[in-house]
C-alpha cells in the first residue's frame, strides 16, 4: 500500500513539472523573439502630439526615433503605443530618423445603440496590445530575417505642436 501510495506521489509530482514546463515555454514564445542586446544604438525618442489649425484637419501623436548611427541590416516596421500601431518609416532628409503617425480619428463604425442585439454586431480589433503602460512602446523590426521586438519603458512626451489656422480670406 505504501508503495502504490509513494508512486501516485512521484507520478503526480511529474504530471506537475511537465505541465509547468509547457507552460512556461508557452508564455515565452512571443518573447522568443525579443533580443535582449539590440543590433542598433537609439540615441533618442520620444512622442508629440499634434493638432492641425482646421477642424478637418484632425489631430494626432508622431513617435520618433533617432539612431546614433546607421544600421543597414535592420528594417523597422511598426511601432505599438496607446493600444494602437502604426509604421515606422525613415524620415526623408534623414538617415537616423524614423517616425510613426498615429492620427486620431472619429469612426463612426461603433453602433451604439439601447438594444444589445444591435451592438453585438461590432467587431472586435485584431489589433494586439503590446505596450501595456502609457509611456511604453515596441518597435518592431527584422534583422537577419527574423522578426523581433523591443520595449522602450519611458518614452518621454515633448510639447504639443498646434498648427496656426490659415488667415481668412
């Protein structure tokens, strides 16, 4: 009885560990992909937000990001902030600068409506929620044919720029 009793403990101790090991290799194979050393040097970045002059206009939040020196062998594609992401392209007049526009929109998709029955017909965004505090964001980016990802922590946020209304005519 003893033995069959010390057995049924040292079975289950097993079924223990291996399902926490699956499970802890499961929960890493997003972060599989992050690099703990980066293949480039950021030198600088940091979030504005923006408001056009005219109503039409809109408003919005661009993401820079400054390299201290080139990297020929990275490609960046898109930055996660505030629930939302955008691409990060290389500013035109630069080759260290990289900026992604997120504009604020007004969607008019939401159906907001006293019957439950007509809500459920929103749909969910596919969109995954990388960045998880409001000053954090991933970029995205491949190297050597891989997709990996990085966590900037504190991205500071300058001044807002509100763009003067045109004079009247």
């Amino acid at each position: 009885m003893k033995l069959l009793q010390n057995t049924f403990y040292a079975t289950l101790l097993f079924l223990v560990v291996v399902i926490l090991s699956g499970c802890r290799n499961g929960a890493n194979s997003v972060a599989e992909n992050s690099r703990a050393s980066i293949p480039f040097i950021i030198s600088d970045a940091y979030v504005q937000n923006w408001v056009a002059g005219l109503e039409a206009g809109g408003s919005g939040t661009d993401f820079f990001l400054r390299l201290k020196e080139p990297a020929p062998n990275v490609q960046f594609k898109k930055v996660y902030f505030h629930g939302g992401e955008a691409n990060l392209e290389r500013l035109p007049d630069s080759t260290l600068t990289f900026i992604a526009r997120f504009a604020n929109t007004l969607t008019s998709d939401i159906i907001m409506d006293s019957d439950s029955a007509q809500e459920v017909q929103n749909e969910i965004g596919d969109r995954v929620r990388l960045a998880s505090k409001d000053t954090q964001a991933v970029v995205s980016y491949f190297y050597q044919k891989k997709l990996f990802y990085h966590t900037l922590d504190s991205v500071p946020r300058k001044e807002s720029l509100n763009y003067p209304t045109p004079p009247p005519n």
